[in-house]
C-alpha cells in the first residue's frame, strides 16, 4: 500500500523488513542523522557503545552516519518483526521523551509535554481511511510527523512501514519492494503489541 499526506509518501509491506529499506536505499540512512526510538519493542541501549552516539530520553541519538556498523535491527525475514523504530533527520534533532510501559491514552500521559510515542510498538497504519478507528494512532503519528519533519520514518513492526519526504528515496524503496514479487500489504488495526504477539503464541 502506498499513499501521501503532509507532503510525505508512505509505503507498507508485510513482505519486506527494514533490512531490505538497508539494502535498497541506503542513502536513506548514510549521509543522515539517525534517532533510534525502538529496538525490539525496548530502548536502544546499544547506542551507548558506538563512538558518537549518545542515549537520552529513551532514545538513541547518532553522529552522522558513515557506515551502519554496529547498528542493531532486525535482519531476519518478515516472519519475525524485529519491532524497531528509526526516524531520520538532515541535522541534528532531539525527539524527546519516549513514552515506554505506559497507555498512551492515559489522560495523564496524553496531557504530558513533550510527549513521544513509539508507534512500532502499536499496530497503526498510516492510510486516512482509518483515522476514526476506536483509539486511532493516524492522528498521533502524522502530529509527531509534521512536529518533528523527520526527512524520513522508518519502522518494522507487523508491517515495515516506510514515510519520507525525499521522492527519491521514496521511488528506489517503491521500486525495489515492486520487483522483487513480495509486495503484499495488510491493516492490523491498533491493537498493542503484546496483544498482538500474545495472539501469535495462541
């Protein structure tokens, strides 16, 4: 499934994994400055051990990347969601606090400043169509898009999903998943991810 918003282009696959994004374009990455606000569903805590980067805020933050040495994400096939989460940025940004083992819809959290959702540990899904789902994450997620203007989001959960405002780095990760015949797309709705994987072990 491909689509617009907010002068982005989305694109989501249940074929593919962020290690496919890696080796198709990544220029999406190299040349970049990456924050890192999941890794397996957890915080990135092996930023710490990498020359540059620093962790704060529950989040890992990169110098500018030269090489993807030592960076930690799924590179497995798409059976097994690797649950990372990298937003990518042409100068340095701070996203801030990363909510973690918290309800999003809290009315405390919700009223929090600076509030920062990890959205690959939630099923949500980047199409309008489904923006007035009971407890949608659309509006959330395009908020912290147009807030932050990452120049691009990355993320590989029950879906890889793929949003940047760089057409060509849009077009090479579009071509890519076209032709290789894995392209197959699917809307899990917002459920969280330990109900999600508590339905996998059923």
């Amino acid at each position: 499934m491909t689509g617009t918003h907010a002068g982005y282009h989305w694109l989501t696959s249940d074929r593919h994994t962020i290690s496919d994004i890696v080796k198709l374009c990544p220029d999406a990455i190299i040349g970049r400055y990456l924050a890192v606000t999941s890794t397996d569903s957890g915080e990135p805590r092996w930023a710490e051990r990498l020359a540059g980067w620093s962790c704060r805020g529950s989040g890992g933050y990169s110098p500018r990347i030269e090489s993807l040495d030592g960076i930690v994400y799924q590179r497995g096939g798409p059976d097994s969601a690797g649950f990372d989460e990298w937003w990518t940025f042409e100068s340095p940004h701070d996203l801030g606090e990363v909510i973690r083992d918290e309800n999003p819809w809290d009315e405390e959290v919700m009223a929090r400043p600076g509030r920062f959702l990890a959205f690959v540990n939630f099923y949500f899904y980047p199409d309008e169509r489904h923006r007035e789902t009971e407890h949608s994450l659309w509006p959330e997620f395009w908020g912290q898009i147009v807030k932050h203007q990452p120049e691009s989001y990355i993320s590989d959960g029950e879906v890889v999903t793929f949003v940047t405002k760089n057409p060509g780095l849009f077009e090479a990760v579009r071509a890519g998943f076209a032709t290789d015949g894995r392209v197959k797309t699917k809307f899990a709705g917002s459920r969280t991810m330990a109900g999600a994987q508590a339905s996998r072990r059923a």
